[in-house]
C-alpha cells in the first residue's frame, strides 16, 4: 500500500492524485544560479542532473528522458539508487540551509565558527538517522561531507538568498519532509525542529 503524501509538500495530496508512481522521475540537481529578475534565472555552475525512477531500479522511460536532457547539454545521467542520492543532498541542505540563513553566513565562513559547524553536523544526523529509518541511505561519513562542502568559499546558501531578499523560506521541503518523516518513524529530532521554529519567526 502507498504511504500517504507528506503534508508539507504535497497538502492534501493533490499532487499525488494526479499522478502515479510510474509517471514520475525522481531528480536531483547539481545547478547553481540566482534569480536576477522575474523570469531571469542566471546559471553560475554545474548542469548535473542525476534522475531515477522512484522506487529504484531500471526505468526505460527515464533512461529516455535522459537521453533528451544530454541532446539539450545538460549533464543528466541515470541513477539506479536515486532516493539514496536525493536523501544525501537533504542531509546536506538541512544541516547548511538553516544555519547559514539563521548567522548570516557563507558556507565557508559558517563551517569555519566551531560552534555554528557543531550545529550544522547536528542537523545532518538528525536527517541521516531519519533516511536510515525509513531505509534509503545507510551509514555515511558526515565530516567528510562538511569538509568538502568547507570548500565551497564565499558561497550562500539559497535559503540565505531568500532570507536576505526577504523571500519565502523552503523550510517545508527541506525540513517540514524530515520532521514529518520523523514523526512517522517515532524519531525525537530536537535540532531540526528548533531550527525550523526559528526560521518561522
């Protein structure tokens, strides 16, 4: 039987009423870029986009998206194991995201204060403990990951965008999904959810 959808990114379901597993592609992207203007998006970096069907495996018909993507130049490849790819990037994006729209820093100048770093990892264990509960990712080295992404130099995240541009925050996909998640598994997650109440005010 199919879980039903979560309320902080599919309200109601209405979503999901109009569309069925097998027409849908599960994706993450790897594309930096800013809004400049109504209409006007400006791609900075990357065109990588790793797609798969949702519950894994093989997928013609997203193999065959693929094959349009790379006809356009984007980087698109076929991932087997999508849901594990898109749950790392959630662990990285609900540990960066917060706190650096919460201090006002860059990513690099966020992992550089020990304290703001202790706080990032925080978030990125409560999210992995999250991802292993409902099995699609396993162990994972969270300081490499926080490492690598120290790399990053003077980069902002977009939830510091928008909080700066005083836009709408993501705070249901990014942690609204992991806390409601949670709440399903019967997962105390005290980190993310003070952040998300902050993040609210």
């Amino acid at each position: 039987m199919r879980d039903p959808p979560l309320h902080s990114v599919d309200p109601g379901g209405r979503i999901a009423a109009c569309f069925g597993d097998e027409r849908i592609a599960g994706g993450v992207v790897h594309v930096s870029g800013h809004v400049e203007a109504p209409g006007l998006v400006s791609q900075s970096g990357g065109t990588r986009y790793a797609l798969g069907a949702p519950g894994g495996g093989e997928s013609a018909r997203v193999r065959a998206l693929v094959q349009i993507m790379r006809a356009a130049g984007l980087q698109a490849e076929f991932d087997p194991a999508i849901r594990t790819t898109l749950w790392l990037k959630l662990v990285n994006n609900a540990g960066l995201n917060p706190v650096s729209a919460l201090r006002g820093l860059s990513i690099a100048r966020m992992l550089e204060d020990e304290r703001a770093r202790s706080e990032v990892r925080a978030l990125m264990e409560e999210t992995l403990r999250v991802g292993q509960a409902i099995g699609v990712v396993q162990a994972v080295d969270l300081d490499a990951r926080i490492a690598y992404a120290s790399r990053l130099a003077d980069v902002k995240t977009s939830m510091l965008q928008d909080r700066e541009r005083g836009r709408p925050l993501e705070l249901d996909p990014i942690l609204g999904a992991v806390i409601e998640l949670a709440d399903r598994c019967g997962i105390a997650v005290p980190a993310l959810r003070a952040a998300f109440a902050a993040l609210q005010r």
